[in-house]
C-alpha cells in the first residue's frame, strides 16, 4: 500500500526538527528566549522597546525581528539597548526555524541571557511553525476587539503568557473584558496574563518581574558552562 504524507505534514515536521536544534543552540550557551506573536499595530515593537529601557542592566538581551520587508522594528530594538538583527522573509507572514538559524548565528550567544523573537504580525501562521524558542507570547489590544480569542483559537491555545496591551483606551473603546476573558479561559485555561499599557507605563513591571523571575529559573535548570583554563 502507498504511504500518503501530505506536504503540509513534511513542511511542518522538518521545521520542528530544525526548531529542536535551535532550542539546542540556546541551551548550549544558556539564553532564555520568547517568541513575540501579535496582529500587526498590536504593539511587539513598543513592548519590546519598553522592556529594554525597563530590564535591569545586568541583563543582557537580544532581539531578532521578524517582517516582510524594512528593519524599522529592528533599527528601534538597537536604538534601545539590544544587540539586534533583521530577518526579512520576503512575503512569508511568519518566521520559522530555518529563518531563526542563520541569525542566531549573527548575534554573539554567549554574551546575552535573554533573546526576544518578534515574529512577524498575523494571528494565524505563527501558531503553527516552532522557532525552537522557550516560551510563546501572544501581545493582544484592546482596538483589536475582544472577539480575538473566539476567531483565532489556534494562536490563544499555544502561548504561555498573555499580554493586553493599549488597556488606557479602555475609556474610549468598545472592549467586553469579560468576553475577551471567556474566550482565552476556554482555549486556554489558567493562561498568565497581563493587562498593561505600553504608553503610560500601567502594568509593565508585573510583565518584566515575570520576565526576570523566568530568566532566573532557566539559568538554574540550564548553567552555563565555564571552559577549563588553557581552552
């Protein structure tokens, strides 16, 4: 009988494959790494912005930008403070793990402890290609809407943590926080969250005291090791 596998399934388990030794790559010189996901104008770039000039300086981050064409966004992560590079994907609307491989390869590993992935702006792809990164965020808006969740459950089941970003429009935006919550509760249930504005600085530090406290968990589980004398 003829084996069928469908070219969806080949794409998708060699980008697994790929993801896993990247994943290797980082535990290798002990970077923690998030993958950033959002619709477009959900506000990755300004997260990413306001966490650099927020972050201890003791923490050394870097960033790759994902998007169809420009390095604005990664032109911004520099100015900032980060150790940036620019993927293009020339149409592609998601980054997957081949693209991620040859720019860890430009950025100086062993001399960052934290890696932030901006993936490209859409609610669809990303959710399906694993980058090899530890941890998937997922930035909503409140002038997105708050029937987010209930229209793309594939992006809300696979993250682990939520940001709800623009919440100073609250006054001034139609946004049922209780449906909003329903929806992300029923796809993924206990999902850590946080509601915080970008703007006006609202919400920001529980955001980076997640991120530090996940950044000194992985360094516990994942020491970095000193070469011998003479090496």
């Amino acid at each position: 009988m003829t084996e069928r596998l469908s070219v969806g399934e080949a794409i998708l388990g060699a980008n697994e494959r790929l993801a896993a030794v990247n994943r290797e790559t980082l535990d290798r010189v002990g970077v923690f790494s998030l993958n950033l996901m959002a619709s477009p104008g959900a506000g990755k770039t300004s997260l990413i912005e306001c966490t650099l000039q927020a972050l201890p300086g003791s923490l050394r981050v870097g960033v790759i930008d994902g998007d169809i064409a420009t390095s604005l966004d990664a032109d911004r992560a520099a100015a900032a403070g980060a150790a940036a590079v620019q993927v293009n994907t020339g149409g592609e609307c998601h980054l997957d793990a081949a693209m991620i491989q040859p720019a860890l390869q430009r950025l100086d590993l062993p001399g960052l402890d934290l890696l932030i992935v901006e993936n490209v702006g859409n609610l669809v792809c990303p959710a399906s290609f694993a980058l090899g990164t530890h941890k998937n965020v997922l930035i909503a808006s409140v002038p997105e809407g708050a029937d987010k969740p209930h229209k793309y459950p594939g992006m809300y089941r696979g993250i682990d943590a939520l940001v709800l970003n623009k919440i100073d429009l609250l006054p001034y935006v139609d946004f049922d926080q209780t449906f909003f919550q329903k929806g992300v509760e029923a796809l993924n249930p206990g999902v850590i969250t946080f509601p915080l504005s970008c703007r006006t600085g609202e919400g920001l530090q529980a955001w980076l005291g997640w991120i530090e406290a996940e950044v000194l968990t992985y360094r516990q589980q994942h020491p970095r090791q000193t070469a011998a004398p003479g090496r």
